[in-house]
C-alpha cells in the first residue's frame, strides 16, 4: 500500500460576523478530511450556519490575531492545514492540486497565489507593503506554521522546504472604495495598538519617508500601474498605512 495517499488535511476557517459569506467559503471546502471553524466574537448567524457544514467549533474572544489562529491549528488533527479566510473561495482545480501535492511532500509549506477583488474588478498587481498579499503560506504541515502575537498582520514561524502552487485562491477582499477606507481604518487602529504596545512607535518623519517608499513599491516595482485607478488606490493606501499608524498611536490612547 502507497503510504503517500494517505496524508490527511484539515481546512481551517477562522471568522468574525461573516454569514453574508461564510456559506459559500465552506462549500467549497468539502473535500477536506477535517473542517475546523474558529468563531471569534461572532453576534451574527456565523455559528449557525458553521453548525450546517461541522460540528469542530471553536468560540471565543480573542484580542490578537495570532492567538485565534493558533488556536485553530491547534484544534487540527490533520497531517496538513489549509487556511482560509471567510472572504475567500477554493477552486476545484485548486483542491483537486492541493490533494494531490500533499500525496508527495512530507514537510514544509506551500504558498498559493491569490486573485484578489474589489467588488467585480480583479486587481492582480500591486498589492503588498501591509495593505493585501499576492500569494501566503496557507498549506502547510502540521507543526510547520505558527503565528506571532501581534494584532495585525502577525508574524509567522514557518519550518521546512518552500513551494508555490500553481492554481490560485480566489479572495473578495473589499465591496468597493468606502470598503477599502474602512479597512484601512481597521488595519490602522489595530497596528496603532500594537506599536503603543511595543513602546516605540517610531517617528513622523521616519513614517513620512516609508509612506513614499511604499507607495513607489506598489504602484511601481509590483506594477499596481498595469491596474489603472485600481492599482493607484492600492499604492496611496499601503504608504498611508505606517503614517496614519504611527499617527493614531501618538495622538490617541486607544
């Protein structure tokens, strides 16, 4: 007998009020041995329809982001673990991949690239610099991935070989521009909070200088410009993003 073929995984799910697109993620998700979701503060129907699709539930109020998903990996009996987030959809090509992947690999992680959008628009370019990934380590070995204590935007621990897939994740990561200024508000706060935490919030014109730094990135050296006004607005939000950080951390308490 191939022991190969007999590598399990488990998907993880970790989501806060998402019922408006919880379903559909999960749906897509069936091919795994195992479905984990962690219900992170969830006052909507979120429990109710995870309770249609597994009975692995994991309630809780978490304060970092890092600690909730810890708890989740934690909660994988699995020989692999895929990450998702509510926002993001499975392909059939991309399980059917995946499946076979972990048949021949033993240790490490794989990064999958994503297509990201902005209500119908897919904006492929120009992401990065804390404002959205092209690709993430969301397959991995169990005991090959574990996150850092920070709000947003966590560190990671990854162990073992890197490869990339080739399929890729489908991510609706905001409805349209009010969405993206709201989420720039969220991310903002969150990493105001982490650098009080820190004690050193750094400096104004050390933030002025990343702002222009990381607009230039995106919009240039990741060619956000092949995306037209989408690809502008991707860059103008990653360099706001440490000033108005650093900003929120000197000027407000919490």
């Amino acid at each position: 007998m191939d022991n190969a073929k007999q590598k399990s995984i488990s998907a993880l799910v970790v989501t806060h009020n998402e019922e408006k697109q919880l379903a559909e993620c999960l749906q897509g998700l069936s091919f795994a041995d195992q479905l984990v979701v962690v219900l992170d503060k969830c006052t909507d129907d979120s429990k109710l329809i995870a309770s249609k699709f597994t009975g692995n539930l994991i309630e809780g109020n978490w304060d970092l982001e890092g600690d909730r998903r810890n708890a989740g990996i934690r909660a994988c009996d699995s020989d692999w673990i895929l990450e998702v987030d509510s926002d993001e959809r499975v392909s059939t090509p991309l399980a059917d991949e995946i499946k076979e992947v972990i048949k021949h690999t033993e240790a490490g992680y794989f990064l999958i690239p994503f297509d990201n959008y902005v209500g119908e628009k897919r904006v492929r370019y120009g992401w990065g610099a804390s404002w959205g990934v092209s690709a993430a380590p969301r397959l991995f070995r169990k005991g090959h991935k574990r996150w850092g204590s920070q709000r947003i935007h966590p560190s990671l621990e990854l162990k073992g070989p890197r490869k990339v897939l080739e399929n890729r994740m489908i991510h609706f990561v905001d409805k349209n521009i009010s969405d993206m200024i709201q989420r720039l508000d969220r991310y903002t706060t969150a990493r105001a909070a982490d650098l009080r935490s820190s004690c050193d919030i750094g400096s104004f014109g050390h933030n002025i200088r990343r702002m222009f730094s990381r607009f230039w990135k995106c919009y240039v050296s990741r060619q956000g410009y092949r995306e037209g006004p989408y690809g502008f607005l991707n860059a103008l939000f990653a360099g706001l993003y440490p000033v108005l950080s650093y900003l929120k951390a000197r000027l407000e308490k919490n």
